[in-house]
C-alpha cells in the first residue's frame, strides 16, 4: 500500500488533518487559539469552508457538540452610548 494524500482542511493556508489534529494534541483545544497557531481561515476565502470544518475536527476530538465550542454571539448596548464618551472627547468648560 502506498502513501495517501493528506487531507487538506484549509486550502488557502495549506493545513491539513494531521497537523490540525497534532495542534488539538498539544493543546489548541479552541476556536481561536487553533486559528491564530495554524492561520486557519485567515486566507484569501476568510475561512468560509475550513472554519466550519475546524469546528467539527475539533468537537469530534474533544467529545462536544459543534454548538457547544461557538463564540458567544457580541450584543449592542442596550441603549446608545456617545461615542465622546467612551472616546473621552468630554468639554470640560467650567
């Protein structure tokens, strides 16, 4: 039996199963730290394809449901901020 051909995850950065699988091993147990070791989805396709499969390696290694390792989603603030405010941009005449 010959060698078989790696199975490529992230085509744009050239990752494969293997070494997605290795940096899971060695401790990269999440979305973020797994994209910023192996650059995943940070090519020309921005992830569209290998995020979504990253996700399911990832949850079959580690026993947990694909939801379960989701970022929580960011919310706006419950009523409007000024953005001087948060930027400091106060006058302070007086």
């Amino acid at each position: 039996m010959g060698d078989s051909e790696p199975i490529i995850v992230c085509r744009c950065e050239d990752v494969t199963l293997d070494e997605v699988e290795e940096a899971i091993e060695r401790g990269y147990r999440d979305l973020e730290t797994l994209k910023r070791y192996l650059r995943i989805g940070m090519g020309a396709c921005q992830g569209r394809t290998c995020i979504p499969m990253l996700l399911r390696i990832l949850a079959r290694k580690l026993g947990k449901s694909v939801e379960e390792l989701l970022p929580p989603t960011s919310r706006p603030p419950l009523s409007p901020v000024n953005i001087g405010l948060i930027a400091g941009d106060e006058d302070d005449e007086g």
